[in-house]
C-alpha cells in the first residue's frame, strides 16, 4: 500500500478537483442525499461556507502528487467534545484500505492534538465499502435508523458507528506512538 499524506485544502489549487470528487453523479449517492449545486462557482461559494462553519479540519488525502480524497470532522460540539468524521476515497483506490488508514491517522490526530473525546460516523447500508472502512478503522456500530435512504427503487437503514478517544488509545496508541516518536 502506497504512503498517505494529507493537504490542507487551498482553493486557488484544489478548487477544480475537490469539485471533481465530490460532484462525480456516479459516486454521490455513496455520501449525499442530495445535490443542489449547479455551477462550479456555486461549488466554491459552498465549500468556502462549509469549510468555516461546518467541518473541522479539512484535509485532502493525497498519495504521491494525486488527490485521491477527503477526510474531515464535521458538527463539533465543544460542550459534548465530539464530532462526526467523514472519509471519501475516489472509486479507483477504494477497496485499498487507503480509507481505513487515513481515518486512523485522522483520528489519532483529532484525539492527541484536539478537544475531542468521541468520534461518530455514518454510512448507508448499501455502501459496503465504506462500512468495511469505519469498521476496519476500529469503529463499533452502536444503531441504525431503518429504511433512512430510499434508493433504486428500495430503503436502506443508515448504520451509526460510534469510537472513544480511550477506545481508540486502547486499540492504536502504540502504533501511532511509535510510528510518530
């Protein structure tokens, strides 16, 4: 498996290809609900409101010089001291454990550098994937809301994944401790 690194998201370099991943029609239907976006400078206006009210520490997961993308927090609440975590790998390098392993390092970020004590995650049902992913990242499902997401003619549960900074110290801190010194 090829090294990760992640970038912190620049606009006047990344705009196009952020565009790309997260308007690709064949792959929305793995995170979004739905898509009211119309225009690339629609999009910019969009990420530039979400970046600084919505989520928390965007970076774009890189490999070599290629995006192959996202990782980010999102609705931190300060009081509770958790977030939600979202992960997106582009269709090519998914199914590589890239996404399990850029969630890991995400994680032992938000917990060893911010006020974070739980992290959540979500994904659909049918996005198999991404549920392999949250739980290869050491995350445990702790319920579901049933048939959430009508798609292709059937409804889906949408499955909560849910893991402690305890839990996550417990089950990776030595590894990131040594990997990082």
């Amino acid at each position: 498996m090829k090294d990760i690194h992640f970038l912190r998201y620049d606009s006047r370099k990344h705009m196009d290809v952020l565009h790309g991943i997260m308007m690709n029609s064949e792959q929305q239907y793995l995170f979004l609900g739905h898509n009211n976006i119309n225009s690339v400078q629609e999009f910019g206006e969009w990420i530039d409101r979400q970046l600084r009210g919505y989520y928390y520490n965007f970076y774009l997961i890189a490999s070599g010089d290629r995006i192959i993308g996202y990782v980010c927090g999102c609705n931190y609440n300060s009081i509770n001291r958790n977030c939600s975590l979202t992960t997106y790998i582009c269709d090519e390098w998914q199914g590589s454990g890239i996404g399990a392993l850029a969630t890991l390092q995400y994680m032992d970020e938000l917990f060893r550098y911010h006020p974070i004590r739980r992290v959540y995650c979500e994904a659909y049902e049918y996005n198999t994937a991404s549920v392999n992913t949250i739980r290869s990242a050491g995350l445990s499902e702790y319920g579901r809301y049933p048939e959430y997401r009508y798609f292709q003619g059937k409804y889906y549960d949408l499955l909560l994944f849910s893991i402690s900074k305890e839990e996550f110290e417990e089950k990776y801190g030595d590894r990131f401790r040594r990997r990082k010194g």
